[in-house]
C-alpha cells in the first residue's frame, strides 16, 4: 500500500508550490515551526530558528534561475517528502533535492537541500555566501538567546 500523505501535510504543500510559482514567499513564516532547522548543502551545522530559513529560502529563490520542480516521493509516515528539482546558478545548471519534515499540524520543522554537481553547488554557495553570509551568524546567536530564555521560563 503506497504512503498516505498527511492532510495538513498536503496543505502546506499546496501552499508552498503557490508561493513557488508565484515567486513570493511572503507567507512562508506561517508554514516554518518556530524551531524550524534549515540543512545547507554547504555548511556541517544546520541553521536553527525560523528566521535563518526564511532568510535562506527567500534568498536562494532569487539565486535561482529557472527553478522547476520534477518529482514529489513520499515518506512513509505521510510527514516527509522530497522535492526534485533543477535550476540554474550564474549560468551553471544544478539537479537537487529538498528533503522537507512537517510536524502533524503541517508546520515544517526541518527543510534539508541537497545539490548537484559540484561546479553547480560551487555556484550556489558563492552567491548565497555572497547574499546572506554575514546575516547568518546573527540569526543563529538570535535563536540560541531565545532557546535559551524560553528554558529559562518554562516555555
């Protein structure tokens, strides 16, 4: 019996493939857990807090050109998925994956890319090193404070 995907689960994928076509994802932050976690195809520690991965979602989507998504495959808890896709990158063509975790409410809790080849990847990360790369620290020490003090009080 094939997956059964989650129905706020498909909502929210609904949702995101709009804001994809539309090249606009304003509304992305009421899709992202408050501790959303971002996977970067370049760099070992995720991005935590849903501020770092609507930074990095809304950039790389104007890194991107021709961005189409291919393929949609289902986990079998009906939660996860993978996205294909293809697109380009200062003239450099790049296959990928968007391996995305939803909570049962359908809230993305963790959002992991994976690229290639490597000369695309290269590309990529240059641009984005280019475009958020002094940003992200500041969000990740934001988010640590805010752990933090929500440890602190119980919430």
């Amino acid at each position: 019996m094939p997956p059964v995907r989650h129905p706020a689960v498909a909502a929210s994928l609904r949702q995101w493939h709009a804001m994809i076509a539309a090249r606009d994802l304003s509304a992305l932050p009421a899709l992202l857990h408050a501790e959303a976690v971002f996977r970067s195809p370049m760099a070992h520690k995720p991005y935590p807090g849903r501020d770092a991965v609507v930074l990095i979602l809304n950039t790389v989507l104007g890194v991107f050109e021709n961005f189409t998504y291919h393929r949609e495959l289902l986990a079998d808890d009906g939660l996860s998925v993978v996205l294909e896709f293809s697109a380009q990158v200062n003239g450099k063509d790049l296959k990928g994956i968007d391996l995305v975790r939803f909570d049962e409410t359908g809230l993305i809790r963790e959002f992991e890319v994976m690229v290639r080849p490597l000369s695309g990847l290269q590309a990529l990360g240059d641009e984005m090193g280019r475009r958020v790369g002094d940003k992200l620290p500041a969000l990740a020490a934001a988010d640590a404070a805010r752990r933090t003090g929500a440890s602190r009080t119980g919430g």
